[in-house]
C-alpha cells in the first residue's frame, strides 16, 4: 500500500456517521495489540478551548524535558497535523503501515454492517503511534462529549473539561447540565480530581458528576481554587498572566518552588489565561502521576512551566499574522467563541473591518453574526468540505444584520485575496467561522513552491514518489521532468486547474494520489521556463487564489527580477558570505580551548579578518553531543570582552546563543547578528532581534546541545527540515522581524545522520522556497566519516563542502579555517562570473 492508497482509505471512512460509545474504538485498538497500555494519558474535553489547552499541557511537558504525544483535531492543513510527537507530525509511512494493517479487520467490520468512523481509527492511530515512539506522557483532546468519545478508550490519569455551552445537543444533550454531565464522565479514576474552567450551573453538573473538581475560574469571578488573572496584551502577539496555584496537596501534584506564576502567553483573550491555568494543573498532575524515577527524569518547575506556556504557539487560535495591516485568523465556529472574538479583538485599535466569513451548515450563523463586531465588509466563503455552508446563506445573514458591504467568494482563497485587496495599512482583515476556512486562509498566506534540482529521470522519480504520485504515473512522467520542477501543496480544484493548463502549454503536472475532498494535494509541476511564463499569466485570471500560487511559481523559476539596491547592506548581499568561528568556550569541538584566553580569542578575531572573513561568529556554548549548559552569566562573561575588543574592526559580529539574556549584552556589546541555534526556542529571541532590528539566523535542531544517539524519524529530511523552518519563519515574522532579516540553517549534525546531512547538502536549493538567506554549518562535523574522514582529516572535505554550497546557493558558510574556505568561495563566485577580479595571469 502507497501513502495516497492508504490517506485515501483512511478518508473515505467520513462517510460513516458517528455513533457514541467506546466499544468499537476498543476492539480495534485490541485488534493491533492493545497499544499503550502502560502510557499515561491525559484527556481534554469541553466546548471550547480543548486544542489550545491540550497544545499548552504537551508545551509544557515537552521544556520540563519529557517526550510528549498530541492527539488534536480538526487539522488545518494535513491528516499528519493530527498526531505529533514532540512538536513532529506523524511520518507518511507510519500512516500508511498502520492503515495497511487495519484496513483487512475494517472492511470485515464494515462487512458486518458494523464500520468504524474516521475519528476512531485515527484515534487508535495516534495512541499506535504514541506507544511506537516511546513516549512518556500523550495528551489526548475529545472529539465530541467525553463519555462515548473514541478518546475514552484510554483511562487517564489526568483530565478536564475547559468550558460547558450548548453544543452538538442532537448527541450529547439539549441542556447544559446533559452537556456537562456526559463530558464530565471522562474524570480519572482515583484520587486525582477532574480539572474544570466551567463556572455556574455547567460546574455544578460537572461536580455532580466527577465528584472531586479541582476549580479554575478569573480573579474577582467565581470562588474557585485556582485563580488566573489576564493582564492584558504586551505586545501584538502575547499577553501577560498571573497563575495562583491551589494547594497541592489534592491529587498527584509536584513540588513547585511558586505558589504564583507570572507569565506571558503567545494566544490572547481571558479565555486563553483561563486555558493556561488549566494545562498548568494538568501537566502537574500527569506528572505527578510518575513513578519516583520517571517523575525525576526531568524537571517540572516554575520556569519549565512559564517557558512552556510562551512557546505554545497553536495556529488558527486568534493567530495574528501581521500588524500592519492587523491580519488575524481565528477559529471560533460557534457563537461563544465568536463573542470571546470580539471581545479580544476589541483590545487593537484599527480602522476599518473586513471579514471573510466560512462556516459549517450546522452552526448559529445568525447569533455569530450578531456577536462579532460589526464588519465595514465582509466576504463569505464556502470551504473545501461538503459540510459548509453555501456562501450566499451567510451572505444574507450579514445583510440582515444590517451590514452594507456583502459579498461572496468562490472559495476562501478567492475571499481572503478580495477582502486583502480592500484592507488598508491601518485596517483589520479578520478571518474566522471555522477552522477549516482558516486552514485556507493560512494555507494561502503561507503556502511555499519548492524549487527542485532534477539532472536525471532516477532523481525525478524521487521527488515524484515524495509527493506521493502514483507508481504508474510515476514511471511515465520521469522522463518529463529533466527541467524546471517545482512542487507544492494544492487544493484539489487548484490540482485540477494546475494539471489542464500546463498540459495545454505542453508541460506536465503530476498530482498525489491523494484524492480526497478538502486536502491539500502535492503536485509537481514540469516544464520549460517559457511554459511556466505562459502558465504563470494564464493562472493570473483563474479562481480559487491561483493568482497568488502564479506569484509563488514566478519567484521559485526566476520569472520575478530581483530587488536591485543601490548599496550592499549586508555582507551575503553580493554572493556567498564567509563567517569565520571563534569558540570561547573550553570544550567546543574541533576548536575547544584554542580561544578560550580573552587575548587568545582577540588575536584569533583578526586573524579571521586577516584570512578574508566577512562575519565573525563568537559562541561561548558548546553545542557538541552531551555538552553541559553554560549559566547565563558565565556565557556573558566569556563573550561580551571579546565582542567588545572586537567591535571596532572591520567586520560583522555574531553571537552564537540560544539565550535571550546572552544575546541582548552582546547586542549591547556591539554584535550585529543573532545566530540561534535553537531555532528560537527562548521566546524572547525573537522580540529582542525584531527590536534591535538586526538579523536573526534560525537554525532547525531536535536538541540543543545535541542528544548522542537521538533516532529521528524523518520521512523526507529535506522536505520535513523546511516545513518545520517555515512555522519558525512565520513566528519571527509575527514578532515583526521582515523576512529578509531572518537567515535560516538546516542545521547539518543537528539531529541528523550524515546521510540526512549530505542529502540537506546537495538538495540545499530548495531552501529557496522559505525566501529567506541560507546558511550552512558543515565545519568539519562528523558528517565527513561518511566519506572516511576522521576528526584530524576533514579540512579538505570541509572546503569542498563550501564550494558545493556556494555552487548551489549558500549565502552564509560557516567554517573554522577561513582562508581555505574563502578561496574556495572565491573560486565559486569566479566561475558564476568570470569577470570577477581584475588580476592578470601570464
């Protein structure tokens, strides 16, 4: 079974309408061996606020140093969105060995007249694939209710329900008490209490029914034994929070060395803070369930806590894209959450409202309306999905409510680039309705063309089988694609359109085999430079938001024509850029103590300088495998006398640390570059390198320093690197750092074999597709003993990993010994441009 095979069959059970209890969920999960049996689950349930509380337990759980597993739903984008480990989708070929599994015991099922639901296969999926990876906590979020929800084939040892409203009352109730009582059920047994942000008549059923409760609720609000205090926003994308903790002494609870947490937020609104509140006594309870040793295998504390909640970035949730226009996306799909909408929206001041409306069939479309703030525009739209509602119902709903400017879309592409198009500088563009619109919206905001290197038919044929395009289609469209290839993910209708026009132009369009209604599709898209100039103007008048997939077809082929300056900025600006390394630290490899002396470090900077560097990376953290962290003011000390001794010459300074604190001394100091080897993973990096205004190099690692021996499941390492950079882009972005000041790393070593690192190497060019400078980190890492190199025997293999990457478009290498790797950076440039140089030979 291919991936399409097996993504397809595991959609096409949609079809069958769900049915409350647990029963069938066990007998599959018995039927693949009862997987996670010994896992300790935690389970969310309410109306609203489940994912992102659920996102907020697992971020928390993930920096106190647990491995953690995330169940969620809906996905914005893809099937594998649904099922992570340690922030990391499911692979494609996990998907598909499970569905090849089950798929004969389903159809038998089926076959009896007794089929399972899609919700409950991928359920026992993610709890399959949980017990694979060996995690120590899952986080679970219901589907729908709690007591005959798929999710309650587990038994949790903690658990919650967010928030009570009247919800799906064809299923779970026609009152709030039913609705309460049924979620209720999925309380943990024993001593733990059920965690609950519910307030009045809804807490009450609750603890009629769970029995002990554990209580959140606003300060100044109802009585309850956590308090949470929403501070307002301190920024366009954070907000501040105090966290009074209950006494621990109810339940599996650890010692904190806080009764009060005061921390920052990346999600807004006094629902979030109630959300926060909530995962914070969840993720103490989960690991308060551990045994002795697990529980001290890592360290739940006041800061893993606070770090936790700031990096919980959960997209579609009041998700500020940008603000300048103010473009928020947020899922709110019921009438509750449309007014906790607008009562955040209301903290941001803008001009005018300019709404893109999508929705599901099912929903109060007529109270949404009427508790959003009151559009000066608005645009409706039907989603991808057979459940959506047909744009001119909701376009009569606003009319009725006495909006002026109504118009529909053809589809959400479509309305976000119309309603894009009206939004001033200083206005609102706000999607919401349904995350399935603002999976769309993001989708075409975020979507990235993968320009892709193809010499030969063995090498087209890769790239086919990775965006899963049948074998068939596979074998007869290699020998199409030894030229200008470019892939993509689609909506079906935009596959569709893709594949007849390029045909006609004489190209070719290969599309997954993944056919089903409301995915994306992967495409790859073969043909000449002039075909992809005539398919790029005929896309420019077609619908569905193809306008905006030509623009990105454009850039990814070279039909767009460069920026020109009048003077260089920075130092990658006019080709390849050297930046020299210089560890003062004791124990770096390859280089550890050679510079650890401050007069040592001073003379190796202008040697540097001297050798042809243009940026001077200074570090004073070893990142090498099982490297001890360095204190905060230890790491200053060692690089701020350098920074300052140095700050004077002729040459860009980088610092090289993950700590925000190091980094602002050092900017103080006099350092022109953040180089971040954690991919910021300090929330704070991001704000102080927008700030400063500087740039900030984001580099993709696992661990940091790196784990030895770390197995990483990587299903394209190319493929997985850049989408995981392309969030961590999108969150500088969001901080306000332009993307032009944001230089990304693959991060080679990091989390990485060296077959996985050689394979970033050669297929470096896509990394085009995130529009950003790109930097390689390859020094004589351990990656050359692929090629028989040892440690004191790499320098050779260094260099000509340099002229590789220049050749295939570094614009920042990285390297210990500069004058080799400056001249083969040189050499590079000439060939690109022989009139490079004035020198003369005899």
């Amino acid at each position: 079974m291919d991936y399409h095979e097996a993504a397809d069959f595991l959609f096409d059970l949609r079809r069958f309408a769900v049915r409350p209890g647990t029963e069938s969920t066990a007998a599959l999960r018995s039927a693949v061996g009862n997987p996670g049996d010994e896992l300790p689950f935690v389970q969310i349930a309410g109306s609203n606020g489940k994912g992102s509380t659920a996102k907020m337990v697992e971020s928390i759980l993930r920096e106190a140093g647990y491995s953690v597993g995330l169940y969620s739903s809906p996905h914005l984008t893809s099937l594998d969105e649904r099922v992570q480990v340690d922030g990391r989708p499911i692979t494609a070929s996990a998907v598909t060995e499970f569905a090849e599994d089950v798929r004969p015991w389903l159809i038998d099922r089926a076959a009896d007249g007794d089929p399972l639901t899609f919700f409950e296969v991928i359920t026992v999926m993610g709890i399959w694939y949980f017990d694979r990876e060996n995690v120590d906590i899952a986080v679970l979020e219901v589907g729908l209710g709690g007591e005959y929800d798929a999710t309650s084939v587990v038994d949790p040892v903690a658990s919650c329900v967010t928030t009570v409203t009247l919800e799906h009352t064809d299923v779970l109730g026609d009152t709030i008490e039913e609705i309460a009582t049924t979620k209720a059920k999925i309380a943990p047994d024993g001593e733990t209490p059920l965690v609950t942000g519910a307030t009045g008549e809804a807490r009450e059923a609750v603890g009629a029914e769970a029995g002990d409760l554990l209580t959140v609720g606003l300060a100044g609000g109802e009585d309850s034994d956590c308090t949470v205090s929403y501070d307002g926003r301190v920024n366009h994308t954070e907000a501040r929070v105090g966290i009074e903790l209950p006494n621990v002494d109810r339940g599996p609870w650890p010692a904190l060395d806080a009764s009060r947490l005061d921390v920052r937020l990346p999600l807004l609104g006094e629902h979030q803070a109630l959300n926060a509140a909530v995962a914070t006594l969840l993720a103490g309870q989960a690991v308060g369930s551990l045994s002795d040793d697990d529980r001290a295998a890592a360290d739940l504390d006041a800061d893993a806590i606070g770090r936790g909640l700031r990096n919980a970035h959960w997209p579609g949730r009041f998700e500020v894209i940008s603000d300048e226009p103010l473009v928020v996306l947020d899922g709110a799909h019921n009438p509750e959450a449309t007014a906790t909408l607008a009562e955040t929206l209301s903290t941001f001041a803008y001009d005018d409202l300019h709404l893109v409306f999508g929705a599901m069939h099912d929903k109060n479309h007529v109270e949404m309306a009427a508790t959003l703030p009151t559009p000066d525009s608005v645009v409706t739209c039907r989603p991808n999905l057979s459940r959506a509602e047909d744009p001119a119902v909701l376009a009569r709903v606003f009319e009725n409510a006495g909006v002026d400017d109504v118009t529909t879309g053809a589809s959400v592409a479509d309305a976000f680039e119309t309603a894009r198009d009206r939004t001033g500088s200083n206005d609102c563009l706000l999607v919401c309705g349904s995350l399935f619109a603002v999976g769309e919206a993001r989708t075409t905001m975020t979507r990235r063309a993968v320009p892709k290197r193809v010499d030969d038919s063995e090498t087209a044929r890769e790239v086919l089988s990775q965006a899963h395009v049948p074998a068939t289609e596979a074998a007869t469209d290699s020998e199409r694609a030894v030229h200008e290839v470019v892939t993509m993910q689609v909506e079906g209708r935009q596959a569709t359109i893709l594949d007849r026009e390029l045909r006609s132009l004489g190209g070719n369009c290969a599309n997954s085999g993944v056919t089903a209604a409301g995915e994306l599709h992967d495409v790859v898209l073969m043909g000449t430079v002039d075909q992809f100039r005539a398919l790029t103007d005929t896309l420019d008048g077609q619908p569905f938001g193809l306008r905006g997939i030509a623009d990105e077809i454009r850039g990814q082929v070279g039909l767009t024509a460069a920026e020109s300056t009048d003077s260089q900025q920075y130092p990658w600006d006019d080709g390849t850029a050297v930046m020299g390394i210089l560890n003062v630290t004791p124990d770096s490899f390859h280089d550890g103590g050679d510079f650890f002396d401050r007069e040592a470090a001073i003379d190796g900077a202008k040697t540097l300088i001297e050798e042809g560097a243009d940026i001077i990376d200074i570090g004073g953290e070893s990142t090498r495998p099982g490297a001890d962290p360095v204190p905060v003011d230890e790491e200053i000390q060692r690089v701020v006398p350098v920074i300052e001794a140095v700050s004077g010459l002729d040459v860009w300074i980088s610092v090289d640390t993950r700590k925000a604190a190091v980094a602002e001394a050092a900017l103080e100091a006099g350092a022109d570059i953040l180089n971040d080897v954690a991919g910021l993973e300090d929330p704070a990096m991001r704000f102080l390198a927008a700030d400063h205004e500087v740039p900030v190099i984001v580099m993709h690692s696992i661990d940091t320093p790196v784990v030895p021996d770390r197995d990483v499941d990587y299903e394209d390492v190319v493929e997985d690197v850049i989408r995981a950079l392309d969030e961590r882009v999108l969150l500088a972005e969001k901080a306000g750092i332009p993307r032009e000041r944001i230089i990304v790393d693959p991060g080679l070593g990091f989390g990485k074999t060296a077959t996985e690192s050689f394979d970033l190497l050669g297929r470096l060019g896509e990394f085009d597709a995130l529009g950003c400078p790109v930097l390689v980190g390859h020094s004589h890492k351990s990656m050359f003993d692929h090629v028989d190199r040892t440690p004191d025997d790499r320098l050779d293999a260094t260099v000509a990993a340099t002229a590789l990457s220049a050749d295939r478009g570094a614009d920042i290498v990285r390297v210990h010994d500069v004058a080799e790797n400056r001249a083969a950076v040189d050499v590079q440039r000439a060939v690109d441009d022989p009139r490079t140089g004035d020198s003369r030979g005899e």
